[in-house]
C-alpha cells in the first residue's frame, strides 16, 4: 500500500491471545511503520480508517532494526511438535515351524520341542506427522507373578538372542498360522536385536526400532502394519524360549509400541513477509551506503 508516497510492505502479525482482533503491520524501507489494529470478524470492504486504530511509527533503518526483524520473523516459524502415543498391539501371537498357531495369547518364541516365532499388529490409522521414535514392550513374564505358571525366559544358555524384523504376510496371513507366513517372522529386515536372559523374567523387554524400522513403521502410517520376531540363537535339543507363559499375563501386560511422532505448520505468510522484509531492507541499506 502507498501513504505520504511511502512504499509500505504488509505483514499481518496476528496475537491468539486477543480476542478482538488482530494487528496489521505494514513497513516501509523507507523507516516507517503503518500499525492498524483490525476487529476480528471484519470483511474485507470494512478495512477502513474508522474500523481501525492507526499509529505511525519512525524508524531507523539500521542494521540493528533490519537484525530485530529478521529474528522476530524466526521466532515466529512454527516449531516442529512432539507427541508421544501409546499404540497397544490390535493382533499377536506366534506360529510354529509346522504351520500350526497362528493369533494367540501367548506369543512366546524359541524351541521348546517345537520352534516358534512370535508376530505383533498395530494400527497406525490414526497416527499423523513423521514417527521420529518407536519402542516395542514385550513382557517377559515371572513364575507367580500376574497369574504365570513359569518364567518367560528359560534356558540352559546365559542368555539368548531375539531379533525383531518387517515381515512381508499380512496380518489376515498371520492371524490364520501356515509355513509361508511362518517363514516371514524373523527372517525380514531387522529392527532390532537383543540378548535376553532369566535377568529379564518379569520385567518389560523395550526393543527400540531403527532407522530401518522407523522407515518401514513411517511407511505404514495410515493402516495395519506387523512385525515379527525370532530366537536366532538356537542349539541343540534343549528348551531355549522367551516370552513363555504370556497367555497368562496378556491382560495384564499387553504388548505395546510406544511412538513419537514430530509434525510441523506450514508458517504464515506474515512471518515469511518479515523474514523477506529484514532481507531486502538489508540489501537496500548497503546500496545506499
């Protein structure tokens, strides 16, 4: 807008905190600024001077004032925002290396006379922004504890290995068992490995996901996604298994996958008239020098 042959830029700096109305700063490289408080609700055709408080401000045109603007249009960009959310599994369970199984209670994983491998489905169908961090709680149950009838954790070994990984069956796939979908848990990519012993038995596993996983959980943000998991470290004939006895604590200690996820605005045209403001006013006070 021009006033007194003074070219003025508009920037519309608006405060949520004032439930009358907003301000409507207009600057000229010149050094003036135009302020004008404007009603909240007024169209269009009402921006006028009698619907509006006006003030005229002089200015120096420094580099100090040029700095001010420049900051004032920063601290105005709109910060990423985190949340963080509690996802508990919507389907688990585990399948055996003859196909049997399928949804269960008890997703224990490991050979006890038969080899299993464990799978969990989460509903990321309400989830929006960019998931910046996951943590997948497993509960490693405790002879007595929560209704358990043994430990989670039973080996002859000091401790074994339970890798977490993408799987490519469905989650109709999973829930219904068979070979091919067995053959998918603990065999995709890994997220996650971890050493587990009896040290563990009733406490929570925390398995955080990697950028691999983080990639793959991003790329299901709107639907089902399921992972599984597998004992890699397997020897001999002798029991070796995590997670046994879930089916009796489950309801207690369902499995959870614990989410952050960090999402932004886009910044309002104001702010971005500041920061170009403070920008070529820069430019024009070194011509002028």
């Amino acid at each position: 807008m021009r006033n007194n042959r003074l070219v003025f830029f508009p920037v519309c700096v608006y405060n949520p905190r004032n439930a009358t109305g907003h301000w409507l700063v207009n600057v000229s490289l010149m050094g003036f600024a135009l302020v004008s408080r404007v009603p909240t609700g007024a169209p269009q055709s009402t921006m006028k001077d009698r619907f509006m408080t006006r003030h005229v401000f002089r200015f120096s045109l420094t580099r100090g004032t040029l700095a001010a603007l420049t900051l004032l249009g920063l601290a105005a960009l709109p910060q990423a925002a985190q949340a963080q959310t509690d996802l508990p599994a919507t389907d688990f369970g585990r399948i055996f290396n003859d196909g049997s199984g399928g949804t269960n209670a008890n997703y224990f994983a490991g050979f006890g006379g038969i080899t299993g491998r464990n799978f969990f489905v989460f509903d990321l169908s309400s989830v929006s922004g960019t998931i910046t961090a996951a943590t997948l709680k497993l509960y490693n149950p405790a002879s007595g504890v929560d209704g358990a009838g043994g430990n989670g954790y039973s080996s002859p070994d000091a401790t074994e290995t339970y890798d977490l990984t993408s799987t490519t069956s469905t989650p109709a796939q999973l829930a219904a068992g068979g070979v091919p979908a067995y053959n998918t848990l603990g065999t995709g990519t890994s997220f996650n490995s971890k050493s587990i012993s009896n040290a563990d038995n009733g406490t929570d596993v925390l398995l955080s996901f990697n950028a691999a996983g983080l990639s793959t959980l991003n790329g299901g943000i709107g639907g089902l996604i399921a992972v599984g998991g597998q004992i890699t470290s397997i020897s001999g004939g002798a029991t070796q298994v995590a997670f046994f006895f879930t089916h009796q604590t489950s309801g207690l200690h369902r499995p959870t996958l614990t989410i952050t996820t960090t999402s932004s605005s886009a910044p309002e045209p104001g702010t971005l008239a500041l920061l170009a403001l403070g920008m070529v006013g820069g430019i024009v006070a070194r011509r002028r020098k």
